[in-house]
C-alpha cells in the first residue's frame, strides 16, 4: 500500500516537471517572444514571398491558440522599432499614405522634391490609399527611390481585444489583426511582385500581442522616433522644427497623402539644412533596427 503511494507521488512529481519544461519550450521556441531574439519563430520566413504563403499556418495557429491579454498598450510597445540601430548620421524619412475619405490624397509636389533632389524615402501604404492611386502607386514602386512598405488594409489600430486610439476601434481578435496586416499584404505582393518586410498600423497604435503576430507573419513592425508632422496637422515650420531634431539613425514619420498640409514645405526646409550637417537619407532596410 504504502508502495503504491509513493510510487503515485514519483509519477505525479515526475509528470508536473515534464509538463512545466514543455510548456518552458513552448514558450521559448515555437511562439515567437520578441524577448528571446535568438530563438528563431515559427512562422518566420523570407521577406520575399513565403509569408504570404504560410498566412494560413498563422491563422490555424492562433485560432487555436489561447492568448493571455496583453500587457502594453500604445505607439511604444515591446517589438516595436523606433530607430536605424547606428551612430552614422543616417536618417530614414518614412511617409504614410493613410487613405479613406480625408486621406487618399497624393503630394505630388514632396515627392517631385524628392525625386529632384535624389532624397530616398520608406513609403508606408495602406490598402485604402492603393485603391485610389494605382497608378501613382506602380510609379512609385518601380523608383528605387523609395521603398513600399504596409500601412495596413482598414488603417486600424492593431489589437487582439479591440483596443482603440484617436476614436478608431482597433482591429478586435488575432484574426482581425492577421487580415489587417495580410490583405494589403497579398496585393502589394501582387502588384508589385515584392513584399513588404516593414508593418507600421493606422494610428501607430499596438498591443505586444499583436506585435507578436505581425514578427510570426515576418514582417517588422516600425514606427519612428521623429514626430514629422503629427498627422498632417503640423504648419510648414513646425514640420521643419521636427525634423531637425532628428538625429543619428533617427526615423521620422511624415504623410504624403495630404497636399494641402504643411509637410512637403517643411521637409524642402529641413532636408538641405540636414544635409548641411552632414547627414544622409537612407532607406529603413539598409540598417538594422532597435527599439
Ligand atoms: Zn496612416
């Protein structure tokens, strides 16, 4: 009898450890944990193609998947990069093209200023913006000068509760995220034969949860470190000001979606001052990034 008790105690002490490694593995080495870098994800894949063929492996993997609610909450959460990784005087001028009824509008004039002064720039797209623009769009993805990049699909703000910033409700289930991020995903891909490796969301507004599931759908999430022109809302100078704050690997966030602001004026302010101060524009995959 009392054999058989302690044999029952062994077996039992024996099954909890099992249980807690697997579960150490599970949470080290199948999801990916933006806080374990060198553990290579799942899902991770090339930058080229592969993502969006493995989509539906990330899907069947997070509808079954039981997620704890995330912790953070805002445009600076775990995941999220802010910053070129360097101390050479680089910047990354990033553009939004936002979208929807107030925002599907085209700067010619800053990007004819661009393009004049051989400025590259990190464009972010969203599907809405592509749907109104497709021929600008092919333009300026065929210009090595700039790079696409997703600005995804609804310009939600990206949750897996249905968190919302600015009076949008942000996307409400780990599905809602995957669609936000894949749908203008698949069509960049498909219009332009390349996709994005770099996601920042509508709003610029995440939970780490959701960080998580855009670095499974290999891509990177980016934000910036520079407020350029808070919106489109920022008057000529104050774009100017703004940028030139920026410093060493600094990423600015600026709009090309919205001619009648400021924004094109300022950065044909700032960009020759920059330039005076010995910095150079580069593109967001031409470095590393850091938080
Ligand atoms: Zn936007």
């Amino acid at each position: 009898m009392k054999k058989g008790i302690v044999a029952a105690s062994f077996l039992l002490v024996g099954l909890t450890v099992v249980i807690y490694f697997f579960n150490e593995y599970e949470r080290h080495f199948v999801i990916h944990d933006h806080k374990q870098r060198s553990f290579t994800p799942l899902f991770y894949s090339s930058p080229e193609t592969e993502n969006v063929d493995r989509v539906e492996e990330v899907r069947d993997y997070y509808r079954n998947a039981s997620l704890s609610s995330p912790l953070e909450w805002g445009e600076n959460v775990s995941g999220v990069k802010n910053r070129l990784d360097t101390d050479e005087d680089v910047i990354a001028l990033t553009f939004d093209a936002c979208g929807g009824p107030f925002g599907s509008s085209y700067d010619h004039s800053l990007i004819t200023f661009l393009r004049e002064h051989e400025i590259p720039a990190t464009l972010f797209i969203n599907l809405r913006w592509l749907d109104e623009n497709e021929e600008i769009f092919l333009e300026l993805a065929e210009d090595p000068l700039f790079r696409i990049e997703n600005h995804g699909s609804e310009h939600l703000p990206l949750s897996v509760n249905g968190n919302g910033a600015w009076g949008i409700n942000g996307t409400a289930s780990p599905e809602e995220v995957i669609d936000e991020v894949m749908l203008n995903q698949e069509r960049i891909l498909e219009m332009t034969g390349q996709a994005p490796r770099y996601f920042r969301s509508g709003t610029a507004h995440y939970d780490e949860k959701a960080v998580e599931i855009v670095e499974n759908l290999g891509l990177t999430v980016v934000n910036y470190d520079v407020l350029g022109d808070a919106g489109a809302t920022f008057s000529a100078s104050g774009v100017e000001e703004a940028l030139l704050s920026s410093r060493a690997g600094s990423i600015p966030l600026l709009h090309m979606n919205q001619p009648s602001s400021g924004t094109a004026e300022g950065v044909k302010q700032a960009v020759p001052q920059l330039q005076e101060a010995g910095f150079t524009f580069v593109h967001l995959d031409q470095y590393e990034l850091s938080e």
